[in-house]
C-alpha cells in the first residue's frame, strides 16, 4: 500500500518542459486506458504550478475527451486566461499522440472570510465498523463476482470501506445512494495543493457506479458500457486525505444513456470539504 501511495506522488510530480507545458506519466502500463482520476489530478497540478502559492483551487470543471493511452506520456499544456484581484483562472489541455483526450477549466482564490454555512453529514457507522481487510474477504466478497473482487482487493494508494456492499452481491433496484470511507494509506503532509490533487485523484472512484444502482447493475457487468464524460469539483474547506472522509453520493436521474452522480466529501467530525459532481455514459453494450 506504502509503494502504491509513492507511486501515486511520483505521478503527480509533474515534469516542467516549459513555462506553461508539463508532462506526467501513467502508474500502471498494463491498464486499458488511463483512470479518469489520474488525468484530473494530473492537470490540476499542472494548472496549480502556474499559480501564486497563495491562492488555492476552489472549483474545477473538466471533460474527458477521449480515451487515454496508459503507455504513452501526457503532456499538459496551460492557459493563462486570468490572473485577477482575488481570482485566478487557467485552463488545461491534456495531449497524448497530437490530440486533446482531456480538458480543464480550474479557478483559484486567495483565502478569505466570509459567511459560513454547510449541510450536515448524515449518521453513518465509522470506518472501522464496517467491513474491512481479512473481515470484507471472507464475509462478502467471497459471495461477490470474480470482477468485484478482483476490484476491491487490488492494492491502491486509496483505500475504501464502503458501508453497504448490496449493490455488488444482488440485480435488485435499488435505492442509487452509496456511503463510503475513503482516505490516502498514508499522510501527504500539509501541502494543500498536493491534498487537492490527491483528493480529485480519489473522487472519480466508485461514481459511475452509483447511478447503476437504480438498474440492478454496476460498472463491473459485462453488459454496461461506462466511461466518464465530466467531473466537476468545489473545494470548500482544507483537508487532510491521509484521515477518513465520508464519500456520500446519490443519483438524482439517468437519462439518454447517461447517469448523473452528486458526492460530498465530509470530515468525520462532518466537516464538508469538497462537493462533485459527474455525468457518465451508462448504456447496454450493443450486440451484432
């Protein structure tokens, strides 16, 4: 878990080839295509290394474009569109064999007061009441689909501990609402910028699969095609993503072959650090 957390780190240590161009690498050759998440976190570290230290990202917006190629370096080129009072804004552009696969749009701000306010996080059992590790293998994965379980227990920087695991275990409907744990395996300092990064790195995980829930599928049925189209992020409040944080997430609608998935990031003493929000093609695979 430690080699994955470096392994994470050293990605997001972006190569500087120029002012405004950088270039970052895939963990994990051996992949289909590059995680969404990886690509997010990539450029918001792209776009952050063009901005004064003292202003932080607030929001983002992005799309993915096409497909990334794991075995081919990124290069990330960056727009300086503003440079404000009190906001900065950038847009980046991620290029892999001569054209855009990924683009973003991030505003930053320089920290400071104002009216306070923040829906509470709703009563859950904590991180270490739910199964996990030796507990989560042989009580439910064992039952759950060589896919899912090849998913849940593969070594990552990120660690999950969701709070239900029906959706995995049953075609039932149900309710498109998912609560997990999530944290960094390890601390990454005070560096906020590098929590930010890691905190969207993590965010693109497990939201498609929430707008399934309603269709008594998910991401791992051989029948759906699913891939991201957008992940939009606000980052509300500092955050340490080495501690837990509560991922809650729901499915408002699915519609024309898309689903739409909301997050929130809570702190366990329910503080909201960050709110998402994400549309995927959800369709049934075509046949013939």
């Amino acid at each position: 878990m430690q080699d994955a957390v470096e392994k994470l780190l050293g990605i997001l240590d972006l190569e500087r080839l120029e002012d405004n161009l950088f270039r970052g690498v895939s963990p994990d050759q051996s992949w289909q295509r590059v995680f969404g998440g990886q690509v997010v976190a990539q450029a918001l570290v792209a776009a952050q290394r063009t901005v004064d230290p003292a202003r932080s990202c607030h929001s983002l917006h992005s799309y993915f474009l096409r497909p990334g190629d794991p075995a081919t370096p990124i290069v990330y080129d960056v727009e300086r569109i503003r440079d404000g009072g009190s906001f900065t804004t950038r847009r980046v552009v991620a290029i892999q064999h001569g054209r855009a696969i990924f683009s973003l749009s991030a505003s930053f701000q320089i920290m400071e007061e104002g009216f306070d306010h923040q829906m509470p996080m709703a009563e859950v059992p904590g991180p270490d009441e739910v199964p996990h590790g030796k507990d989560l293998k042989e009580r439910i994965l064992r039952d759950a689909p060589p896919a899912v379980q090849r998913y849940w227990m593969r070594p990552r920087p990120i660690e999950f501990r969701p709070i239900l695991f029906d959706h995995y275990l049953t075609e039932n409907k149900l309710d498109p609402v998912q609560r997990i744990w999530v944290r960094c395996n390890r601390s990454v300092g005070d560096d906020q910028p590098l929590n930010a990064a890691v905190l969207a790195y993590l965010s693109d995980m497990t939201l498609l699969d929430t707008s399934l829930f309603a269709h008594g599928l998910s991401v791992f049925d051989e029948r759906v095609q699913a891939a991201s189209l957008d992940h939009a992020m606000w980052f509300h409040r500092p955050v340490d993503v080495g501690e837990w944080l509560l991922y809650a997430q729901d499915s408002p609608s699915s519609s024309g072959g898309r689903g739409l998935t909301r997050g929130s990031l809570y702190q366990r003493d329910g503080t909201l650090v960050a709110s998402v929000a994400q549309e995927g093609l959800i369709r049934p695979v075509r046949r013939g």
